[in-house]
C-alpha cells in the first residue's frame, strides 16, 4: 500500500500516532477504574457469613464482678517501733535479739534487745558533764550568797563603824576646841595685868583656829561617809549581787542541762529493751521497696534507725483484706459493695466482706509500673478470722453491679473505629457494619444501649472480617490512631469464642 507523501502526510502520521496514544490513555484508566472498584467493593457475601463467628445477642442478667488479690491485715495493728535516737555518725542501732515471728507474747513481755554499747560510753561521758556543771554551779552559788552577806556587812557594819569613828574624831575635835578657847580667855585676862607676853596670846589663838579646822574635817568626813561613801558602797555590793545571782542562774541552768542530757541517755539506754505494751501474736515489719526489693529485713544484726517499725501485734478480731485497683475499675469499686473473700491456703473458705473504702490518690509504683496507676482499696473481713493470719494472700470477688435482664453481645463482637464502636451483624446473607452504643462490660460481655435488637447475629471475630463490610472514612489524624490502636478488644480464642456461644453470666 503507497504512503502519502509531503507535508499532509506527515499531520496525517501525527494525528494517528495521537489516536492511538488517546486510545490506550483510555484503556489504561478504564483499567483502573474497574480494579478500584473490584477493590473497593466488599468481597463475597457467602464468604463472609462463611468466615464469620456468630453469636446470638440475647438478654440476660448482667453482672460486674472484680477479683484481685491482696493481703490480709489487722485493723487494730499494735506498731512496736525503736524510740531510740540516732547515736552521731551512725544509722541508728543493731538488733541484738529478738523473740521468733508468730509467738504469742502477753503484755509487758521481751520482745527486742537493740546494742546501747554506744549510749553506755556516752553515759560515761555524761556524767563526768554533770558533776563539772555541778561543780560550776556550787561555787556561783557561793559567790551569790558571799555578795549578799558582803552588803549586809556593810550597811550593818562597816558603815556604822566607820560613822562611830568620825563622830569619835568630831567629840575629840569639839573638846580639844573648848580647851583651846579656854587657854585662850585665861591667857588674855593674864595678859592684861602683864603676866602673859603676847606670844603666847598668839599661840592660844592658833590653837582655838587649829581645833576648829579639825572639828569642821571631821564633819566633812562624816557627811561625806553619809552622803557619798554609803551610796556608792552600797550600789556596788547590790552590783556584785546582781552579777553574782545572774551568774548563779546561768550555773544552775547548765547544769539542769547537763542532767537533762544525761537522764535522757539513761532513758534512750532503757528504751533499748522493748516490751509488749499489749497481747498480740508477734509479726516483723519487713520493709520492700518500689521495685517489690526487700529494703529491710528484721533481724538479729539489722540496722534499725529511730522510730522504724520493727514488730507489729496485730488484733485478730478485726481485720480486713488491702488490695490494689487498676485505674480501669476503680470507679466500679465503691464503699459498701459486698465482697467475697477467699483466703489461698484455707481450703474452701469463703468468707464474707464489705468495701471501706478507695484511696483518692494511686498508690507509689516503681520504674516497671511507671505507666500503671493502682489505687488502694479495703476490704473489711466480716465473717470468721479464726483461721486468717496476718499477712496471707486472699483473692477478693467485688460484686460491683447486677443489672437483670439487659441486652449483651461479647466484647470480642465490638470492634473500635475511631470514637464508635460497631458490631458486624449478619442481614439478609451478608454482614453489616452497625453503630452500637456500649454500657459497662465485665470483661465477657458489654451490656448494649442501643443499634442492636434481640436475636440480632454478629461476628465475634470482625478484625478478621473488616474486607467485607464499609465503615466510614476517618480523618487523617484519626485513621492514623486507627491503624496504631486497631480493635480495641484482643482477637477470640478458643476460650473466649466458647463463652461467646455461651449464654451471657447471670
């Protein structure tokens, strides 16, 4: 066949080689339009229903029961702890004896010996203290009673002595002064008839001058002795007084103190020997860390620091079982609730208890329970403790809730998309994807509100079974979630797909 020739030949050659590429363009994406939607579109029904696991959803009885374990302790624990202060430099004190765990002991009997070695040597140190202190305190009491008797001394004494003295020196003065004037008169009437030269006139004068200086000395001296001497001689025994008595106190004081730190080492020495203060079966307050680590043993030859418990008496008659709730439960536990208790070692007991009680905050957990939040609750034994002992383990049944004749379907049969939960209900020989609103679960079953009827069939195996129903897009965020979560409950076992085909707990 000839080919065209000349320019028109070459658009007809573009225009086919365009068709041809048009038409595969179409093919492809025709192509790929039917695999997405033989893709998309839910595989066979038959096989679905083939696959699926169903269970009849029904009404029944629904109960939440909580079984966890703790241990068992007596209410009225009796906390025997070491009174003894820390000698310096160390941790506190040995343990040098002490009675066998699970002895019965009566009130005021042995019970714990702790070293005092250390408290006697400073006993020893104490002592000598006390009798330097004692010795101090004599002596300023000595001084006290000296100063005392020194101003009363003085004004009873010295002073009225030395007045006497003065008034002695101003009677000796006023006589020698009368005699003088009388020398005097006696010399000028003989003077006058010319038998006394007045030299000695003179001389009598000087003599009357003389006394009168002495007697006016003498008069100075004894109001100087009134007025000043006395004042100051008094303010400074009333000043040694008062230093002395300030002394005396300070004395008294340190030596009260002394005796203080002495009787309180007798004392820490005493309470090194520990007695039963009641009756009680001894148990020992070993002491485990964070991470279940025994942090403290109670032995012969242990460290105990002050105010460590050591030994616990625990009253038998009132007791009660401490256990621990994960966060997930805790808001079903509530004071009041009935518990069964059943004690591990006392065969076929089952003793009756109720809630006291739930922690507000979550108990301390180490670094292999970081993310794990357990909060305390209590359990107060009511029937017979006879046969409990402190410290065993008890496995307590919490009956939280009962709710008769409720709608349920397994908790394998929901499966989490997103914020909703769906179960796969089998309609008219295929399965569909039904938004179903979830009460409380017991961990077999979820009590259903509201998307399934009585006698409604659903898979208890979706997560198998997602290729054949649609569930609605997601947003990015939230798909993302999806894929790392994935179905909220864990996959049917053999077990659980047993209790699936069983008929919901009464």
């Amino acid at each position: 066949m000839l080919q065209p020739t000349g320019p028109n030949s070459v658009e007809i050659r573009r225009a086919g080689a365009a068709g041809k590429l048009l038409l595969t363009g179409l093919l492809l994406a025709a192509g790929v339009t039917a695999a997405w939607v033989m893709l998309a579109a839910p595989e066979s029904t038959t096989q679905a229903i083939d696959e699926a696991v169903l269970y009849q959803v029904d009404r029944g009885d629904f109960e939440l029961a909580i079984t966890e374990r703790g241990e068992v302790e007596s209410v009225g624990d009796v906390e025997i702890r070491s009174e003894v202060k820390n000698p310096a430099g160390s941790n506190g004190l040995s343990i040098l004896k002490i009675v066998p765990e699970g002895a019965v002991v009566d009130a005021g009997e042995f019970l714990v010996q702790l070293d005092s070695a250390a408290l006697e040597a400073d006993r020893t140190i104490q002592k000598i203290a006390v009798n330097t202190a004692k010795a101090a305190e004599v002596e300023a009491r000595n001084l006290f009673e000296t100063s005392v008797i020194a101003k009363q001394e003085y004004q009873q004494g010295l002073f009225i002595q030395e007045r006497q003295t003065i008034e002695s020196e101003m009677f000796v003065a006023e006589e020698d002064l009368s005699r003088a004037r009388d020398y005097l008169t006696y010399s000028n009437r003989l003077g006058a008839k010319g038998y006394v030269s007045e030299q000695q006139i003179e001389a009598d004068e000087f003599a009357v001058e003389q006394a009168k200086k002495v007697l006016d000395a003498a008069k100075t001296k004894l109001m100087v002795l009134e007025d000043f001497t006395k004042a100051k001689m008094v303010k400074t025994l009333e000043s040694d007084i008062a230093i002395n008595e300030a002394k005396w106190g300070a004395a008294q004081n340190s030596y009260e103190l002394e005796a203080q730190k002495l009787r309180d080492i007798e004392q820490q020495i005493a309470s090194c020997t520990i007695v039963a203060p009641s009756a009680g079966v001894v148990k020992y307050s070993h002491v485990r860390d964070r991470g279940g680590q025994d942090d403290f043993i109670v032995e012969e030859g242990a460290v105990v620091r002050e105010r460590q418990t050591i030994i616990r008496l625990p009253d038998l008659s009132t007791m009660r079982v401490e256990m621990k709730v994960n966060e997930s439960l805790v808001q079903y536990v509530k004071a009041g609730m009935p518990a069964l208790i059943r004690p591990i070692g006392v065969d076929g007991a089952v003793i009756r208890g109720v809630v006291e009680r739930v922690n507000q905050y979550a108990e301390p957990s180490g670094w292999r329970k970081a993310n794990v939040k357990e909060y305390m609750a209590y359990i107060r034994i009511e029937g017979d403790t006879t046969e409990l002992r402190t410290g065993m383990t008890a496995s307590v049944t919490i009956k939280s809730m009962f709710t008769p004749n409720v709608l349920q379907a397994p908790v394998q049969a929901v499966y989490s998309h997103g914020p909703d939960s769906y179960c796969f209900v089998a309609r008219d020989g295929a399965l569909v994807a039904q938004r179903v609103e979830c009460g409380p679960t017991n961990d077999r079953f979820y009590v259903i509100q509201n998307g399934l009827d009585l006698a409604d069939h659903v898979a208890v195996n979706p997560r198998k079974l997602l290729r054949f129903v649609s569930l609605p897009e997601l947003p990015a965020e939230k798909a993302q979630q999806a894929v790392s979560t994935g179905v909220a409950e864990p996959e049917p076992t053999a077990e659980r797909t047993a209790q699936a085909e069983s008929t919901p707990a009464a």
